[in-house]
C-alpha cells in the first residue's frame, strides 16, 4: 500500500529524519539527535512538528452550530469568533469516534482540526448529518505546524507580533512573509505554543523561517507521544476508542455545563444516556496514570495485575518520560485499582513489573492563559 506524503516531506528527509508510516503518511519518528534529546528540546525551547497529516475541514451552512451540536456534547453557542474548543464526536453508544479540535470562524462557519487516521470516517459522518445549505470541504494538501515550547511565544512573536497576546485555544487570520497563515494558540504536548496551517505549497517556506532560529528544532512523532503523555493527554486509538466512554477515560470536563443533565440543551448528542448515567453513577473502570517502579518501560495491550495476580486493567499508553527520567503509562484499570499510590504491576512477558498510580498530568501542563 502506498503511503501518503505531506507538504514537508522532502524537508525531513533534508534534515535527517527516520520515516515510519502512521495513519497511511510516511511521517518522520525522529531525526538525528534522537527522542529523548528532542524531547528535552520541546520541554525547554520550542519544538516544531508536522502535523499535516491531519485533517482540516470547514463546515458551514445555515443552522450549522445547532448540526455541529447534535454530534458533540459541546456548548458551541456560547464559542465566539476566533475561539476554540476540544470536542469529542460521540456513537450511540457512548464511546468515542473521534476527538477534535472546533474554532469558530462565523457566525455560521467552524474549522475542524481531526485525526489523521479517522479524517475519512469523520467527513462521511458529519456530512450524512447535514441539512440542505449545509456543507462541509476539507483543505486537502494544506499544511498543518505546530511551533511548542516555552521559546515558541517569543519565536512566532518576533516574526508575527500579533499572535504574542493570543491566549489558549484562541485564533487568527495572519501572514508571514506575505504568506497567508490561520494561528491558533493550541497544541499536543501540554507547552504554550501554536498551530500554523498554511496552503501546502507555502508550508516548507514557513517551516524553514521557524527553524532560522537558534531555538527551534524539528521534532518527530515519538517525542511528540512522549511529550503528550507526560501532559496527560489522551491519544486517539489509545485512551480514546469506539468503546470507551468519555467518562472511562477521565474527560468529564469535555461535557459542557449546558448539555448535561439539568443543563439549557442537555442531551442531544450520541451515547448521551449512557454518558448521563455514567456523569451520576460513575464507571466501573477508568484510565489512570502510573510510575513504573525501575527503569523497563511498559507497553500498549500488556496487562495490569492486582497483587493477587488478577488482571484489572490493560495499559493504553507507555513510554520513557524524559522530563522526569522514568518510564510512566496510562492504562484503564477496575475503579476500586484507580486511587493515587494504588500499588499494582504490569505483566512484561512474564515478569510482574511493580507500578503504582500516580496523578496525571506527571508533569504540568503550561498552556498560556493570559
């Protein structure tokens, strides 16, 4: 099977990069210094990955807050112009077909930022939920960076002044170069920073502005997973599936106030019985964080044991943490395994390897509030 490619592929293969293929993109996992020194790199400078691979959509129309409404269990009505928020596209079920990123850009026009490896899934979902008027088009080939780290405010600034007082989760329309970009303040790691998307054919020109300075880095996907799990942040196909709730999963704060129980437009979304019931009774398991006690990192689908040796959960993510040099997971356990300093072990092929729940995010997330 053929991989897609995108925008800045001949710029990674230049600077070094070892591609892998992920969600049908031949996509750079590192380059030469390595994850955890681009891990280090992120969490002190600023970083820059590609994240065109995802996908990028306006849906527009008459009427479109209140379609976009019935698909997630967000206060859209209340988004104004140019801010963003996190969104969960729910099933019947009450699980999780995608999350997403929404950003009002009109009264009634929204841009969606979507994972790569559901873009098709979710295009053919939303646009059977329209209504005539309606309409969605995805921004095929267009670039998609993501600038992060406690440098990426003072980088873009001095390029770009105006993005220097966007907060987080907020937008706007800007140039570089004479170059059209649209800036949110937003990204995957837990650091200030921002995502630039920008036409295709003008995406390496913005990437190699950004890495002229001292301080910026190309970064690959494994230190950007690295990075995200020590901020806590859940990974579609990991911490987020079909059959796992947004309450399994710890997102109760993804619910708006408004569409909960008791709240002016309650409901109306997919799954949301199940997911009412569960904000009222709980869940019988959920994700947690854990610390793994030793140096051995622990994997997706191995299975975490109580001390008797049962199996009471499964881990969902793991990797090394560089920022606090030990190897961390998340993984949803039993609820009576969930609380903090809950001792617990991880079957490595046999061996019972020692963990202990621990409070997530492991390191603190550093969004710009204003």
């Amino acid at each position: 099977m053929s991989l897609n490619h995108t925008p800045l592929d001949a710029l990674h293969r230049e600077l070094g990069a070892r591609m892998v293929p992920f969600a049908g993109y031949d996509m750079p996992v590192q380059y030469s210094d390595g994850i955890i020194a681009e891990h280090r790199h992120t969490r002190e400078l600023a970083g820059l990955f590609d994240v065109s691979h995802m996908g990028q959509f306006i849906l527009e129309g008459p009427e479109i807050t209140a379609t976009l409404e019935s698909l997630v269990p967000v206060d859209l009505e209340a988004l104004g112009e140019h801010r963003q928020s996190y969104a969960l596209l729910t099933n019947d079920e009450g699980g999780v077909r995608d999350d997403l990123i929404i950003t009002r850009w009109g009264p009634e026009q929204f841009f969606l930022v979507v994972n790569a490896s559901c873009k098709t899934e979710d295009r053919a979902w939303i646009e059977s939920q329209l209504l005539p008027g309606q309409s969605l088009r995805e921004f095929d080939g267009q670039g998609l960076l993501a600038l992060q780290g406690p440098k990426a405010r003072a980088v873009l600034g001095s390029l770009i002044p105006e993005v220097a007082d966007l907060v987080f989760l907020q937008g706007l329309h800007c140039e570089l170069d004479g170059i059209p970009l649209y800036v949110t303040c937003s990204g995957y790691t837990g650091e200030d920073g921002y995502e630039l998307s920008v036409a295709g054919e003008h995406a390496e020109a913005i990437a190699r502005r950004l890495l002229d300075h001292s301080d910026v880095a190309a970064i690959g996907l494994g230190a950007r997973d690295s990075l995200r799990l020590e901020s806590g942040l859940c990974l579609y196909g990991h911490e987020l599936s079909p059959s796992i709730s947004p309450i399994e999963a710890k997102l109760n704060w993804s619910i708006s106030k408004s569409r909960r129980p008791g709240g002016a437009r309650a409901g109306g979304y997919p799954g949301s019985e199940r997911i009412a019931l569960e904000l009222s009774e709980g869940t019988s398991r959920a994700r947690v964080g854990m610390r793994v006690l030793g140096k051995r990192p622990v994997r997706e689908g191995q299975d975490v044991l109580n001390a008797s040796g049962d199996v009471v959960g499964v881990v969902t993510s793991g990797a090394y943490a560089a920022t606090v040099d030990a190897p961390i997971a998340m993984a949803f356990v039993d609820s009576a395994y969930t609380a903090l300093d809950t001792e617990l072990s991880v079957d490595v092929r046999g061996k019972a390897l020692p963990v202990v729940v621990c409070k997530l995010p492991v390191v603190p997330q550093r969004y710009y509030r204003g």
